[in-house]
C-alpha cells in the first residue's frame, strides 16, 4: 500500500511537490539528451558523414539546453560536444 508524504509541515509539503515537479522536468530534459547522443552515435558507427552532420546539430543543441536548465554541468556540456565533434570530424 502506497503512502503519502511523511512531513506535516505546509511549507515540507510544498518542498515535496516541487522537487517532484524539478525532478520530472530533470529526468525528460537529460532523457531526451541520452537518445539524441544515442542516435548520433549510431550514425557515426554508421560512417554516414552527412547524417551525422545532421544528428550532430540537434544532439548538441539537446546538451546546451541540459546545461542551460541546469541538468547538468556547462563544463560537462563543453566537453561532450567537443569530444562528440571530434568524432563527427573523423568519419570523413
């Protein structure tokens, strides 16, 4: 059986509910960042330059926006996309 919150205060509950609102908000933003690596990634195994010319754009524009919401670290963010062109770099 599913229980509600253990705090009793008015101001604890409030917390509650918006670390479980941050927490959602968190977990699609870096969700959604993970799959557009995934399928960059694919297209670099792939060896098809203009595909993952493609993928890299909106792969990169998944990690800056992470960043910018504070999902994750904007050094984090710098060096993904430096080390995800690289790679994009080296398939032609």
């Amino acid at each position: 059986k599913e229980t509600g919150p253990l705090a009793n205060h008015k101001s604890a509950l409030k917390r509650i509910r918006q670390s479980e609102r941050r927490r959602k908000r968190n977990q699609h933003i870096r969700s959604g960042m993970r799959t557009e690596i995934k399928r960059l990634r694919e297209a670099i195994e792939a060896g098809d330059s203009s595909l993952a010319n493609e993928r890299f754009a909106s792969t990169e524009r998944a990690i800056r926006r992470a960043a910018t919401k504070g999902v994750i670290p904007k050094r984090r963010a710098d060096r993904s996309v430096s080390r995800l062109a690289k790679s994009v770099s080296g398939i032609g």
